[in-house]
C-alpha cells in the first residue's frame, strides 16, 4: 500500500490553485458562478485540511491519559486505519472533482476569454458609435455653421453684385460721357482742320507773297549789281576826286584829332603858300623894279635859281600828297571791294536759307496734312476701341450673371449632397448618378467658357496691344510737335519776320491746339490701356479659376464615379468631402472677389491720381506755351527794329557807294559810320563781331543781350567808343 500523500503539500496545492481561482476569479468579478466555485473548494480544502490535523490532538493528549489510550490503543488504530481508508477513498473521491473543477475552470476561463474579448469589441463598437455621433453633431454644427455663413456670404456677394452692377452702370455712363467727349473732340478736330486749311490757304498766300518778295529782291540785288559796277566805274574814272573824299571820311571816322591835324597841315600848307606867294611877290616886285634897272648877270642867275628852287619845293611837296592820296584810295577800294564781296555772299546765303524755309514750310504742311489723317484715324480707333470696351463691359457682366448662376447651382447641389448624405437609401445611386451626369454637363460647359474666355483674352491682347501702339504714335507725334515747336523757337529771327504776325499767331494757336489734343487723346489711352490690363487680369484670374474649378469638378467626378462601386457604408464620408471641397471653393470665389474688389478700387484710386497730375502738366505746358509766345512776340518785335535798322543801314551804304561832292565835311562823319556798319553787325543786338545766326540772344540770353544793347547801340565818332555820343563824350576837351 503506498504511502498516503502529505497534506502539506496537497494543501499547498491547493492553496495556490486556490490563490489562482481566487485571481481569476478577481479578474472577473461579473461572473458568479466563478466566485461559487471557489467558495465551494476553499470549504473543501477546510475539511481536508482538518482531517488531515485531526490526530495531532488526539496525540497531544496530557500525560495523564496515557494509560487510557494505550489501553485503547487498538480500537485507536482501527480507527484510524478506517478513518485513513475512508480519508484516501475521499481523497481520490476529491482529486477526481478537483479534475473535473480543474477541467471546467478551463472551460470556464476559455468562455471568459471569449465574453472579455466580446465585451472589448463592444466597448470599441460603443466607443465608435460615440465619435461617430460626437462626428455627426460636430458636422451638422459645422454644416450649420457654413450654411449661415454661405447665406450671410451669398447676401454680401449678392450686395457686391448690385454694387457691381451699379459701376457697371456708372462705366456705361462714363463711357456714354466719354463718346460725347470725343464726338466733341471730333467736332473740334473738324474745325481744326478748318482751321489748318485757313492757315494753309494764309501759308500759300504768304508763299506767294514771298516769291513776290524774292522776286523783287532779285531785281533788287540785279540792280545793286549794277550799281556796284557803276560804282566801280565811276571810282576807275573819278579816283582822284574820291581819294580826297574817302581820305577824309577814313581821317573823319577815326578821329577828330586827325581832322583837326589835317586842317591844322593845311594851314600849315595854305601859310607856306601864302609865305611863298609873298616871297614869289617880293621876289616879283624885285623882279619888276630889277627890270626897270638894268640887270647884272649874276643877279639874274640868282633869282632865277631860287624861283627854281621854290618851284621844285611846291612840286615835291604836291607830289608826296597825291601819293598820299593814292595809296588811302588803293585802301578803300579794297575795303569796298572786300564789303561788295561780304554783302554779295550775304545776301547769296540768304537765298539759300529763304530757298530752305520755303521747302521746310511745305513740308510742315504735308506733315500737318498727314498729321490730320493720322488724328483721324486715330479718332476712328479710338470709337472701335470704346465699343469694343462697351462689349468687354457686357461680356462681364454676362459673366457675372453666369458666376451668380453656377453659385446657386452651387448651392443646389450642397443641398442636394446634404440630403444624399442624411437619407442612406437605394436612392442615393440614382443621385450620385445625376450629380455624374450634371458634373460632366458642367465640365463641358467649363471647357466652353474656357475656350471662350481664351478667345475674349487674345482680343483683349490684341486691342492692348493696339492700344499701345496708339500710345507711343500719339507719343512720337507729341514729340514731333514739341520738336516743332523747338525748331520755330530756334529759328532766325529774319526769316521769321518775312511771315506776317496774325499767321504766326495762328499757326501757334494750331499747334498749341495740336498739342491739347495730343495730350487729351495720350491721357486717355492711357487710361484704357490700364482699364483694358486690369480687365486682361481680372479674365486671367477668372480664367484661372474656372481652369480649379473644372479641375476640382473632374476629380469630384471621378471620385462619385468610383463612389458608387465602393460599400454603401463609405459613400458618406465621399459625400461629406465633395461637399467640403464645395465649401472650400465657394470661400476661395469669395476671397478671389473681395480681392478684385479691392483691386478695382485701387486702380481706380490710381486713374484718379493719373488724371490729376496729367491735368497739372497740361496746366504747366499751357503755361510755358504762353511764355514762348510772348518770347516770340518780343523777338519779333526786336527783330522788326533790326531790319528797319538794317534796313538804313543797306540805304546808307548805297548811298555812300555813290559819288559824293568833296567840300561837305558832315557826310564824311556819316561815311565813316556806314563803313562801320558794313563789318558783321548782328542786325537783333547789334553788335558787332557776329551775325543774326549766332546771337546770344536766340540761344536763350534774350535779357541780357536786350540789357546790352541799350548800351552798345550809342557810338561816339571823335573816339570811336561804344556806350555814349559825341555830344557827350568825356574826351571832347581833348580832342580840341
């Protein structure tokens, strides 16, 4: 018989299944059958652990029942050994159950795993339920949200459309303002070129005029030809009778100290006569009263030698004046011949530049004509380019009604998608099969506008373009005019005065009314070349945004195509991101218009500032204009006095050119002037050392050389000094 197990160890057992039944059963508390069974095996372990102790008190027994148990110690042992057989019979009775509780504890946990693991998937099923629906709130409080924020957005953009409408209304407005202005501007380009053909007609009849007066000048300078050679003639015959002339014109206008020391030898001269006639009377009354007496030979040879003597002196002396005379007349020929030769050459040269004027007269006509066609045209651009911006203006505004239409399709299909998305039944396929249908409708539509839009931005290319080939003509021909205006500042001043004063005056008016109109038509392409680039912006943008639009439409689209062959249980979710990429699009329309907005205003805040300042400088150049007319007024008036002197100063010269009488002394101060004169006089300062051609005063020093010549126009002929007369000379005390 094997020895019987130690319940020490079978308690331990026991307890530590105990201990484990005891944790499992800790860890799940929900289930009572679980914590029965333990209660029931600790009870059983209670009892085996007291059968088991059951002889250590018998043992224990005080020393004075000894006897009494050795006495019974053989109905003891029986049983004992009874109690032992019935022991291992319950032990093995209870290793047996305890096999069985071990097997259904398995069980039991098996199926407790199993309810832990179900109550975790339920607990997450319950938790995603919860997000689920926390989801679904937030969603509907944002769809809310966006939805009162659409309508309050719609409202602002339906105000922002009115307000559009009204600056569409106000553009037409402007535009119609803006016809009538340049019908006025027609009208007034009508009566310019009126006008310009009056001028003409005054420019061929001024033309006329000056051929009569080239005529006669030719005949003129025929005649002065002529002159010249008789002059020449009459200096070759009568030399002897000018060289004493221009011998005291030339002493004259140096000096009066050399007069006075001519008039001074010719006393000293008309005395040495008087002294010899006296002699030669002395010499003849001894003569006389030596032939009353008679002669000695030797007293006849003296007279004789002397009276030879006296004569040979007298003819010396004769002798060294005329060659005198010679010589200062070899010296004014000369000088006249060299002034001939000046005058001849000048008058050769203003030929020429009047030959010039007249070719650059007609070609300021035919360039005036040409410029006249060009306004024209220019005029008839402009009213193309103006009707073209009125349907720029109604093509925009078509396209606003057509953004206003495509925003509420918009918002059908946001209401449309919202109840696809609250209503999952058979019917959400059938929608999301129209919504297919409409987003290709709409993606062809997109590729039409598109096509279309790109057909309107090239016009508008090609009419920007236009416009600044406008611009810059208008620019060239502004310069031209200015560039003319330059030219007739810096012109001669004596060509100048052979055109009469009333067609200058109406030539500048012209010009300036040229120059106005220049600048009103530059200003205003301008201002639509800047109207025409914001336009060709805002179309780009909206061209870019229509290209999103399509692009996010077809990606919508694909999406709802692969939509439905998806489980119906993530066809929301597809639904909830097509609508807020509606959303987000919808806010991306309204910033992209509140940006237009702004830039609308900017660029009209800045064709205000353009129009103000353009203003300014057409105020300015109007200004200047003015001073160049009163600048030309008073060149002209000078230039008038320069020829009325020139004019003298020509008649003065032939005058002297002519034989004078010799015993006039006052025409031998003027001679001697006119011989001044005829050196390079400037006939605008008159000046000496230079001509009309290279005075100061036409290089912008019209003042200073005004201020001059009040000074430099006195001349004092005793000591041939500028800046006072004779009458008050400071050196007459000398001189006499």
């Amino acid at each position: 018989m094997p020895p019987p197990a130690s319940p020490i160890s079978a308690s331990a057992a026991q307890r530590a299944l105990l201990d484990e039944d005891r944790g499992e059963g800790t860890s799940s508390p929900h289930h009572p059958f679980i914590s029965d069974l333990a209660s029931n095996s600790q009870l059983l372990q209670d009892k085996i652990s007291q059968l088991l102790s059951g002889k250590t008190p018998s043992a224990a027994a005080s020393p004075a029942a000894d006897a009494d148990l050795f006495s019974g110690a053989s109905q003891t042992r029986l049983a004992a050994e009874d109690t032992l057989a019935s022991s291992d019979s319950t032990a093995i009775a209870l290793s047996s159950e305890n096999e069985q509780l071990k097997t259904m504890l398995d069980e039991m946990r098996s199926k407790e795993h199993q309810d832990i693991a179900r109550i975790d998937s339920l607990r997450a099923e319950n938790v995603r339920a919860l997000s689920r629906i926390a989801e679904l709130e937030s969603s509907n409080k944002t769809a809310e949200r966006t939805l009162d924020e659409r309508t309050a957005k719609m409202e602002t953009l339906e105000r922002s459309v009115s307000n559009m409408l009204i600056d569409i209304e106000k553009v037409r407005s402007d535009g119609e303002a803006r016809a009538r202005d340049l019908q006025s501007k027609f009208e007034d380009k009508e009566a310019l070129v009126k006008n310009l053909k009056e001028a003409i007609e005054l420019k061929e009849g001024v033309e006329t005029e000056n051929n009569a007066i080239l005529k006669a000048k030719d005949s003129e300078i025929s005649l002065l030809e002529a002159r010249v050679q008789k002059a020449y003639l009459d200096l070759e015959e009568e030399r002897k009778e000018l060289g004493g002339q221009v011998n005291e014109l030339r002493q004259a206008g140096q000096s009066y100290q050399e007069t006075i020391a001519l008039y001074e030898e010719r006393l000293s001269t008309a005395e040495a006569r008087r002294y010899e006639l006296e002699d030669a009377l002395a010499i003849l009354q001894e003569q006389i009263r030596g032939q009353s007496l008679p002669l000695s030979p030797t007293r006849t040879v003296q007279a004789a030698s002397s009276a030879v003597q006296i004569e040979n002196e007298a003819l010396r002396d004769q002798i060294r004046h005329l060659q005198m005379k010679v010589t200062n007349l070899e010296d004014m020929l000369e000088e006249v011949r060299t002034a001939a030769d000046k005058e001849e050459t000048l008058t050769q040269d203003k030929l020429k530049r009047h030959k010039d004027k007249e070719e650059s007269l007609k070609k300021q006509l035919n360039d005036s004509q040409a410029e006249m066609e060009r306004t024209i045209k220019a005029e008839v651009q402009a009213r193309s380019r103006v009707e073209e911006i009125e349907e720029a203006l109604r093509e925009s505004t078509v396209a606003l009604e057509n953004a206003r239409a495509e925003v509420e399709t918009l918002r059908s299909e946001i209401a449309d998608l919202e109840s696809i998305t609250s209503n999952h039944s058979s019917e959400s396929s059938g929608k999301l099969a129209d919504f297919v249908q409409r987003a290709s409708n709409d993606r062809a539509r997109f590729a039409e506008e598109t096509i279309e839009l790109k057909r309107l931005i090239e016009n508008l290319k090609t009419a920007n373009e236009l416009a600044h080939l406008e611009l810059e003509q208008s620019r060239t021909d502004y310069l031209k005019v200015t560039a003319a205006l330059d030219e007739l500042k810096q012109r001669p001043n004596s060509e100048k005065a052979e055109i009469s004063i009333a067609g200058v005056r109406e030539e500048m008016a012209g010009l300036k009314h040229i120059v106005q109109e220049l600048q009103k038509e530059n200003t205003a392409a301008a201002q639509q070349n800047k109207l025409l680039e914001s336009e060709n912006k805002i179309l780009l943008s909206e061209t870019e945004q229509l290209r999103r639009e399509m692009h996010m439409l077809e990606n919508s689209a694909e999406k709802s195509l692969v939509g439905p062959k998806q489980d119906l249980n993530e066809a929301p979710q597809d639904l909830r991101d097509a609508r807020m990429e509606y959303e987000t699009e919808l806010d991306r329309l309204r910033k992209k218009q509140a940006e237009t907005e702004i830039q609308n205003a900017r660029t009209i805040h800045d064709l205000h500032k353009e129009v103000s300042e353009l203003e300014s400088l057409i105020e300015s150049k109007i200004y200047h204009e003015d001073e160049l007319e009163q600048e030309i007024d008073r060149l002209k008036d000078k230039l008038s006095r320069g020829h009325k002197k020139s004019s003298k100063g020509a008649a003065e010269i032939i005058h002297v050119n002519e034989p004078l009488p010799v015993s006039l002394p006052p025409s031998n101060s003027e001679g001697g002037h006119t011989l001044h004169t005829s050196q390079d006089v400037c006939e605008i300062c008159e000046q000496p050392g230079h001509d009309i051609f290279t005075c100061d005063v036409l290089k912008g020093e019209g003042a200073e050389a005004d201020n001059d010549s009040d000074t430099t126009t006195l001349f004092c002929v005793d000591c041939e000094g500028h800046g006072h007369t004779a009458a008050d000379c400071p050196y007459s005390a000398d001189v006499f």
